[in-house]
C-alpha cells in the first residue's frame, strides 16, 4: 500500500473512531436516572420492574412468589417467576364479564375449544367463574381478536397464539392467578 493511501485509511479510522466516540457520549448522556448507573462513591440501588417507572412494571400489591397478575385496567398480563422477575408480559382483549379482583387458581384446562363467542380458540386456561360465567385466558386459533358484543357474558380473555402458548406452559392446574384493578 502506497504512503498517501495508508494516510487516507488512518485518517478515515481516525475520523469513524471520533464519530462513534461522540455518539456513544451523547447516549450516555440522554440514558433515562432509572437506566443510569450510579455515580461513583454512591451505592447501587436496585430498580425492579415494580417501581412504576417502568411502563410495563408488574402492579403493586400484585402478591409474591410464581403467579400470573390480571390487570383489569391495562388489559395486560405478567407471568412472575418464583423470584419475582417478569418472565413475559403481553397486553390482552378483555371478556365482557370481569372477576373481582382478588387471589385465584387456575381450575381447569382444555387444549381446544369453541368459545362462548363461537370462535374455536386453543391454551384455555380458566381461574374464576362470574354468576355461571367461566373467566379464563385463551387464544383464538385464526388469531383474531374477540368482536364483543357487551350484552352478551363471555369469560374468554383472548390472547395471541404465542402468549396463549406461554401462559399454557405456565400456569398450570393450581397456579396463583391475582387479578388487579
């Protein structure tokens, strides 16, 4: 390699070693406080997803230990681990009918079923029953989402396929199942 085409390399290397530089800078810069590793000299305080800083954190007063939480008003599911960690979170479509909040178990399973809205749906997972209503998650196996009509009680809260399939794994026959507002 001839002398004037190392310098161009070397000074392209140079330039693209700066640019990342200055980049990498400004990201450190805008990292949100809760993201942030501590200053030096202070102590490292642990942020869970239970701080509420964290958009998809797992509800307060939501219990311990293993258990699947049921936000009524995010229309949103956690599956927590026995340690507490989030092993998957994912948004559902609420039934017409709501349990009352409070501490469950999943009662029974079926594989595949026609729902209450006449859509065969699969990974039924049922925990609570309202006046004769069955309340359980579920998912649809075209992957559509529920068309409710709100006169009509129906229990299925509907999940994608691949929620559906996690939470099958999960919450087995006696998983704590805690609804929350």
């Amino acid at each position: 390699m001839s002398g004037t085409s190392s310098a161009v390399v070397a000074g392209l290397t140079a330039a693209a070693l700066a640019t990342i530089g200055y980049l990498g800078h400004r990201a450190a810069m805008t990292v949100p406080d809760g993201l942030r590793p501590p200053a030096s000299g202070t102590a490292a305080v642990p942020k869970t997803l239970r701080d509420g800083n964290h958009p998809f954190a797992v509800p307060a007063r939501s219990g311990t230990g293993e258990r699947v939480v049921y936000s009524l008003g995010a229309d949103r599911v956690w599956l927590v681990g026995e340690g507490g960690e989030v092993r998957r979170t994912f948004g559902v479509s609420p039934s017409t009918v709501d349990p009352a909040p409070g501490t469950y178990r999943v009662t029974s399973r079926s594989g595949a079923v026609t729902g209450s809205d006449g859509v065969p749906v699969e990974h039924v997972v049922r925990f609570a029953s309202v006046d004769g209503t069955a309340i359980g998650f579920s998912a649809a196996v075209d992957g559509s989402a529920p068309q409710l009509a709100p006169e009509e009680r129906t229990g299925g809260i509907r999940e994608t396929r691949a929620d559906g399939a996690a939470m099958w794994e999960f919450a087995t026959i006696g998983q704590k199942v805690v609804v929350v507002r």
